[in-house]
C-alpha cells in the first residue's frame, strides 16, 4: 500500500514524526469559522486560533479568494526580483503604522532574528562593536532559531545545544528600575512584548513601555517590539504598541499576518534598514506572492473600523462571562489580556493545571490554549461570531463543571 493512499491516524504521529510535540488524540481535517471538524466528523468549536494565528477562522472567503486567484498568477520567484503582492503589502502596513521600510520573511522567530541582526549592525556601524548587548525580559518568548532562542527569557528552552550567544542580559518584566540598572552605553537594543504571550498574557504597565523607550533614547539603544502575537488587530488595535503611544524603532510581527499561510514581518524606519544594504541579509522564501497576497487580504479586512472596534467588544463579552465562570467556581483569581489574546489565571488551588483545564474542555467540543501551567489561553478569530462565543463558553464552563466535579 502506497503511503499516499494510506489511512493515517493519531497514533502514526508517535511512528512517523520527530516527538518535538505531543499532539492532542484528535486530527482535524476541516474548518469553517470558528469552527473545526475532527476525521470522525466531530465539531468542535476553535478558541486557539492555531495560536493566534487564524485571524479570520478558517477558512475566511476573502483569504480564500486571494490565495486562489495568486495561486493560478505567480507563485514564487525569489529575491532576485521583486513581486506586485510584497510591494503593495509593504505600502499598506507603512500607511498604518511608524515605519517606512518592511522586511519579509516566514516565521515569528526569523522576524525578530532580522530585528537582533539589523540592531546589532546599525550599533556595530555608528557606535562600533563593543555596543552589541540585548536587554531582553524574563520569561520572554521569541522564537526557536538559536538566537532568538538565547534572547527569549526562559533558559529551558535554550539550554542543552552548546555555547549560546554572547552579549544577552534578562531583566524582570515590568521592572523599570531592573531595566535601568541593567541599560549602558553597550546596550544596542531591548527588546519586549507588549504582552507577554506564551508565559501567561501580562500585558506591560504604561510606565514600564514608556520608561523602557526613554532609556532607549538616553543610551542610544533601538527598542524592539516584539508583536508577533499581538500584531494584526489580536490586541485590539493593529499593533499593541498603538495601545500605550510608545513607538518602537523595530517592530516584529508573524502569527497572524498570514491568517494561516506562514509569513513574517520586521518593519522599522529608513534611517535603520539602510544598514541592511543588498546582501547583509536574506531568506528564499521571503516576501513571497503567495504569502504576501494572503496577508494583504488579512490587513485590508482587520484594519477597518468595524473589525478592530468589533474585537474590543468581543473581549467585554469574553471577560463578562469568564469573571462569571471564574466567580462561581473559584477556578479563576484573574482575567487579563486585550482584544482576542485573553488569559484566565488559575487560582491558587487549581494552580499548575491548566493542562488538565484543556483536556477538559476537549471533552467538551471545545479548543482552548494554555500560557504556561497556571493560565487558560485564549486566542480565536478577531471576526468569530458572537454565537459562537456564547457557545463555547458554554462547553468550557461544562468543562469546569466537570473538572471541579473531579
Ligand atoms: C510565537 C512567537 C514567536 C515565534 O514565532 P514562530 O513563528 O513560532 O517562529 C516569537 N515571539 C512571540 C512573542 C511569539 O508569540
């Protein structure tokens, strides 16, 4: 029997696949919305969003149509010529925010590894190279590449793979004053997440983004913004950064910008990219039509009025009812996040289980997240339908019922 025409199932994954995830026991094959059909033909309701990613659902009809209608056009043709969807895409994100120059690339963590590199270069060029030192927070997250490995604040995911990167210091999130002890004339750049995302969605204190950017501009350090999961209308806002009025010099972005179709972004100002001159960096994939059609459709439906005035509301009618859950059953102490990026934190008794909270709600037909072990994750589509939230929260406080049950 030919692969290809072999029935696979879960238990081949253990078989086939390098055990770098641990899957859930369902395989989805189908989606429509905020909603997601198993092989057995199961729905389920999706609050995950493929981790902040499927802005639109699955499955969005405009998306659908800028893939296909790129797909019979062009699909790639490398870097060695420009393409009519990457420049229109740039020319769209530049209108709505800072910067004046984008970057294309495939992924979160090769965003931020062109931000750590155009950093360190632009430090290299005008102050020399002993000014080459990352500030970055702990329990951070940017991405898997060794380097953006070494700068996310979490040593378990970056030990064990030989010498690491020199000139990386981590400082506590929301501590100014750790920020400031640590900041000198070496330091090229600090970089933070609006809201810290896999470690728990804690969003960053006025004062903090402010006071980080005036010690940036005290010591001649770039700060880098890290919205590869609060880009693209998730928070609220197109970028989290238009929330707190603090403007970054380099700013990274992925997870959602594709809506699904894998594409990075780093954007900054001119000034800045022209020390990435023709040839300093590269990807093959970058900026390619295909992804780069997807995403333009994704920003031309998120960047209006109604969506992004829409996503606010949605969080209000999530929080309600999550506070609600939270009180009855004394499983929440909080309820934090913006927009479509929500965290319910564990209270202290049911603390270190927010693996147990997913697998209950998987019982119940309904795709929730964790962000770490004491916070219930969610992240679904920016447009998901108020019925389907209603829904949802239904199966997930059946869930908890059944867990709080035992
Ligand atoms: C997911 C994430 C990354 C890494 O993105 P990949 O596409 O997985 O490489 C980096 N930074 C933040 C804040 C993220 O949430």
């Amino acid at each position: 029997m030919s692969v290809e025409h072999a029935q696979v199932q879960r238990a081949d994954f253990d078989q086939f696949m390098v055990p770098n995830y641990a899957p859930a026991a369902f395989i989805p094959v189908r989606g429509q919305g905020s909603r997601v059909w198993d092989q057995n033909g199961r729905e389920l309701i999706d609050f995950t969003g493929g981790i902040a990613v499927n802005s639109l659902g699955h499955c969005h009809p405009r998306l659908v149509a800028a893939l296909t209608e790129q797909a019979g056009k062009l699909w790639h043709v490398s870097n060695i010529f420009t393409n009519e969807p990457t420049l229109r895409l740039a020319k769209k994100l530049e209108e709505a925010t800072f910067a004046d120059r984008a970057f294309f690339c495939n992924s979160g963590a090769e965003a931020n590894e062109a931000a750590f590199k155009l950093a360190r270069r632009v430090a290299h060029d005008r102050f020399g190279p002993q000014k080459c030192e990352i500030i970055s927070a702990l329990d951070s997250f940017h991405g898997r590449t060794f380097f953006t490995v070494s700068v996310t604040g979490q040593p378990k995911y970056s030990d064990g793979f030989g010498p690491k990167p020199e000139g990386i210091t981590h400082v506590p999130y929301n501590d100014l004053a750790a920020l400031e002890a640590a900041i000198s004339e070496r330091t090229c750049a600090v970089v933070l997440e609006p809201i810290q995302g896999e470690s728990g969605i804690l969003p960053a204190q006025q004062a903090y983004l402010e006071g980080a950017r005036r010690l940036c501009d005290q010591y001649d350090a770039l700060l880098i913004l890290d919205e590869v999961q609060t880009g693209v209308g998730r928070t609220g806002e197109l970028f989290a950064y238009m929330h707190y009025g603090v403007v970054p010099d380099i700013l990274s972005t992925a997870k959602g910008l594709g809506g699904g179709f894998p594409i990075g972004a780093m954007l900054t100002r001119s000034d800045l990219a022209k020390h990435f001159s023709a040839g300093v960096h590269g990807t093959t994939f970058g900026g390619n039509p295909l992804a780069c059609a997807v995403a333009e459709a994704v920003i031309d439906v998120v960047n209006t009025p109604e969506v992004l005035q829409g996503i606010k509301a949605k969080h209000q009618r999530f929080k309600t009812r999550l506070e609600a859950i939270g009180r009855q059953y004394g499983i929440f102490s909080q309820v934090r996040g913006m927009g479509m990026l929500i965290g319910s934190v564990l209270s202290e008794p049911w603390k270190g289980k927010a693996r147990d909270v997913l697998v209950a709600a998987e019982q119940e037909a309904l795709m929730v997240l964790q962000a770490g072990a004491d916070v219930v994750r969610f992240a679904p589509s920016l447009v998901i339908e108020d019925a389907d939230i209603d829904e949802g929260l239904e199966r997930f406080e059946r869930a908890i019922v059944r867990l709080v049950r035992g």
